[in-house]
C-alpha cells in the first residue's frame, strides 16, 4: 500500500460514515458462532458485553504532578472524564481509553521525587492505565525554599526526559525564572521570559519611556536570561519595518545579591528602622539610580527583595542620614515595575489575603514603606485559570495520541488493504496493535526497557501542534511556550492605609491579531505621589544662560624695565 493510499484510509476512519457503528456491529457480531438471526434484547447485551472482552480497551493517561503546600488540593478536574471521552466520540473506531490523573507531592526530596514518577511504570496490568505523559503543576507557596524546589524541579524534568516520557507545564509562580531546554521535553502553558520581556517592552512603549535601569538579584534563577530578552526587544524593536518600532535604552543594568529567609529575619527587625551593613548591596545600587538620568526601574528579584527595598524606603524617609537624599527614589519622579518573579507571593492559587473573588483587588505583602504608583507583572494562578490550564493540556496531550497513531499507521501499514475496511473486525486488531505502542513498558524496573521509543516523537508532534482551544488558534513557539500567553497589571495604592495591589491593566498575545501580536490595556492607573499624569521617565531639561560683566581685567601684563 502506498503512503497516499494509507493516508486516504486513515482519513476516512478519523471521519467515519453515519452508517459505520451499524455496519461495524453487525460485523462484529457474525464472529461470535452459535447467533441466530432472531435475538432477544438479553442475547444482544451479552454479545455486546463479549465484544467489549474481545476487544479490550487501550489504556493509557495523562498523569498531573501537583506540587503542593497543603494536604487537600481543591477538587479541579471533575469534568476531565467527560472532556477526554468527548473528545474519542470522533474516534469510535479507535480502543483508546484515556484518562487523567492528578497526584499530591508534598514531600520535597529526591527518593520521593523518583518513586512517585517510577511507581507509573510497576504492575503494568491491561486493565491498569499507562501514563505516557506528565502534567506538572506547581502551586507552591511563597515560603518555600526556590532554590531547593527548583533543584527537585529539575531532577524531576531529568527523571521524565531520561525515561522518554514527555511534559506539559503549568508553573505560573516560576514565570521568568524557570527555563528548560528542548532536551528536558517540556512545553510550556505558562508564560516564559520571552513573554515577560515583550510585556514589558510594551508597558514602557505605551507611555514613550525610552531610557530604563533594569536591577536584578543575581541569585534568582532567569535573571541572566531576563537581560538577554530584553536586549533581543531591543534590537527587534529599533528596527524600521518592525509594526510596533520603538526604540529604547538600557541606559545601567545593576546586580546585586539579596537576601535570603534566614539572611533577611537577621537582617530587618520589623519594629526598628536601622539600615545595617547586610543592606548595603542593595544601597549601593539605588545610590547609582540615583544618579542616573533614567527614572524608570525594572527590578527583578523575589519577595524578601521586595520588602528589603520596601524597608529601606521607610527608612530613608523622614532620615537625617547621608541616605536621605534616596527618599527622591520613591516619589513622583520614579517609576517602579516588579517582574512576576518579585510579585510571586500574590499568584499562589486560592490565596487567603484577596480583597475580591475576581482578583481584581490583592492584599498588602509588606509591613513597611506603603508607596502608592508601583507596578507589578502578575501570572495569576486562580482556580479558573487551573482548571483552564488542565483543560488545555488535556487537549494537547488528546490531539499529540491521535496523530502519533496517524503516524504509526504509516510507519507499521497493514498487511493487507482489506484490514482498512471499515467493514471488517480484523481493522479493530490492526488498530490495537497500534494502540499498544502507546503504552510505555516498564521503564524504571526493567533494563530493556530504559526509555519509551515514542517519546520523543510524540515531544515532537506536541510542539509542532496547531489546534483550536475555546476559538484560539494555538501552538508552540519554538522556545517551547505558547503563542497565546496573558499577564494582568497591577497597581499600588495606599487609600485603606495598607497597600494594595489593584488590577489596572491585561497584556495579551493572540494569533487572531496576527503571528506574535500583542496588546496591552491599561486604565484607572494610580500614579507615583499621587500624581494625576505620568512621569516624564528622565530628568526635566533646563536652559541656563552663562552672561559675564563687561570690565577690565583684574590683571595687566607689561614689559620687564
């Protein structure tokens, strides 16, 4: 059989006729010997429930890792059943029986890491479902230990590529700090770097600031990788033919090390505002801010920097020390914008300190300073956009099986073009055959058997996908992150008396507006010292006029006598 010729009949089976679940039934039911014509609705049952023994499903999951904080996890997925078998009603002729799962990971240490991906692959029974592929969330609270976590993030990501098995991500409070590369086959839901530098180019285009101080915690993982994408938006951007051509500098870009738990519990003492030595790293950076002729900070950094900068602005307030001159910083003339790896603590799922059940409105992360005009990037992680995430994935995952399948019936074509026909039982065993390839063996336990064959291929078909989710075109950047991606503006603002975080704004990037397209909007904006306009974003121009009185000198030269 040619390839053309395959690709006809898997077409016609992928799009079956009316008539096909009549015609198939009937001949499913002459290979049972011992029928007659005339059957009671009994008899039918019972050939029914034997064809159904015959003809065991395939089956095989989509298996979620949830790390969490807390022990019960919030029912998300109630109606993944009825989305998973939705979506086989257009493959009847397919024994595909898929499923999704969700396990709780609690225990943050290698062994436990190891036996909770290895345990999917031990007693492989028929009637048990197979994952081959994982969905790796991470809900994770603000406390945790980063760079720990991300340590056992990693080692889950080696564990699952090592095995062939592929990822799909939703980690919304890692965004802009935890980057894979296509070895780890990983894609991603969430938004990456790429996605956060775009944002923040658009932010700053909106309102013509062309001069930027981006300051960074060297110890927060994606730091390095935040600068390399905003320099890549510089040069996109300061291009003639680019449709959104804005041009921009990055006039200083500051490292400092932060601080972590422990270092910053030593070092700021909630009831006394003392500027110790432990803070000078962070002094000296605004020391060259203040300097600089750029008013507008990109700071990227996690949220003991955030209350380390907080303090330091209440203690430069009011001061008498040779620091009070950076009080200026945190006025009207500055602009402050934190990256989602600095406002993690606000996108934990199902937070407690929400002023509003839209999130339009996030409590106060600090006990200092309260500076009203900051902004901040926010990937919110609420129970809508967990479950919307897990809907998506399932889709991905769904539509990667079936054309894997599509795959494998050009790479094993039947033996005979009748095995095709929709007509005859014998497609049904070719078909499982097939299936079976869908299931990874037993990875872990058995040496002949260190990795699933088609992981790869199926990594492959995931990123090479182009579907349509909820009516959006969707697929994968060659980075590995969506072409769709949303992050929402939030502003600060002090009119409780505490400093609230209120959502002002939506950055959005959809292929219906064209291939990379993005959009912010933004309004109801809460500017620095309360300003009812936006700063200048550099320092103001003065004139000076240098005139000098007309007279003789003070000084006459004349010959030696």
């Amino acid at each position: 059989m040619t390839d053309t010729q395959t690709e006809l009949h898997w077409q016609s089976l992928v799009k079956p006729a009316k008539s096909f679940k009549r015609k198939l039934l009937q001949k499913i039911d002459k290979a049972f010997p011992g029928r007659h014509a005339h059957r009671t609705n009994s008899t039918i049952s019972m050939v029914r429930r034997k064809r159904s023994m015959a003809l065991d499903m395939v089956r095989v999951k989509l298996q979620a890792f949830i790390f969490e904080v807390q022990l019960k996890r919030p029912e998300s997925n109630a109606d993944a059943m009825s989305q998973l078998q939705k979506f086989m009603n257009a493959y009847p002729h397919l024994m595909l029986d898929p499923e999704y799962a969700e396990k709780i990971i609690t225990g943050y240490n290698p062994l436990v890491i190891q036996e909770m991906v290895c345990e999917e692959f031990e007693s492989i029974r028929p009637s048990k479902s197979v994952a081959n592929s994982f969905f790796i969330v991470n809900d994770v609270g603000t406390f945790t230990p980063r760079h720990l976590h991300d340590r056992l993030h990693r080692l889950l990501f080696q564990i699952t590529a090592a095995l062939g098995i592929p990822s799909i991500t939703w980690l919304p409070n890692r965004v802009g700090q935890f980057e894979l590369d296509e070895s780890q086959l990983a894609v991603r839901l969430e938004p990456l770097t790429w996605h956060v530098s775009h944002a923040l180019v658009d932010f700053i285009h909106a309102f013509n600031w062309n001069i930027v101080i981006i300051v960074t915690n060297k110890l927060v993982s994606g730091s390095a990788t935040l600068l390399e994408e905003m320099r890549n938006r510089q040069s996109e951007r300061s291009a003639p033919d680019h449709p959104k051509y804005f041009e921009f500098e990055i006039s200083h870009q500051f490292e400092f090390t932060g601080l972590n738990a422990t270092g910053f519990t030593k070092c700021i003492r909630k009831n006394e505002r003392v500027l110790r030595s432990c803070l000078s790293p962070m002094l000296n950076i605004l020391q060259e801010i203040w300097k600089a002729d750029a008013r507008v900070v990109i700071f990227n950094g996690d949220f003991y920097d955030l209350n380390a900068l907080l303090y330091i602005a209440d203690c430069v307030t009011n001061s008498t020390s040779h620091y009070r001159h950076l009080n200026e910083l945190f006025g009207e003339r500055y602009i402050w914008i934190f990256t989602p790896s600095t406002m993690s603590s606000l996108t934990v799922a199902d937070s407690q300190g929400k002023h509003s059940m839209d999130n339009k409105v996030l409590k106060e992360s600090t006990l200092f300073r309260r500076i009203p005009g900051m902004f901040g990037l926010i990937c919110l992680n609420d129970i809508e956009r967990r479950r919307s995430s897990a809907e998506l994935a399932r889709e991905i995952w769904q539509n990667s099986l079936i054309e894997l399948t599509s795959q494998l019936t050009k790479l094993y074509p039947p033996e005979a073009t009748g095995q095709l026909d929709s007509s005859e039982p014998r497609r049904m065993a070719y078909f499982r055959q097939i299936l079976d390839k869908l299931k990874p063996e037993k990875l872990c336990g058995d040496s002949d058997h260190l990795t699933w064959q088609w992981g790869r291929r199926m990594f492959d078909i995931m990123r090479s996908l182009t579907f349509t989710y909820q009516q959006e075109p969707v697929s994968f950047l060659p980075n590995g992150g969506l072409n769709v991606s949303t992050m929402y503006v939030y502003n600060s603002r002090t009119s409780t008396g505490q400093m609230d975080w209120h959502k002002v704004g939506t950055w959005s990037m959809s292929n219906k507006w064209g291939k990379q397209i993005s959009r912010l909007l933004i309004d109801g904006v809460t500017w620095p010292g309360g300003s009812n306009s936006p700063p200048k974003g550099r320092p103001s121009k003065f004139k000076v006029r240098v005139v000098t009185i007309k007279e003789k000198p003070f000084v006459i030269y004349q010959a030696v006598q």
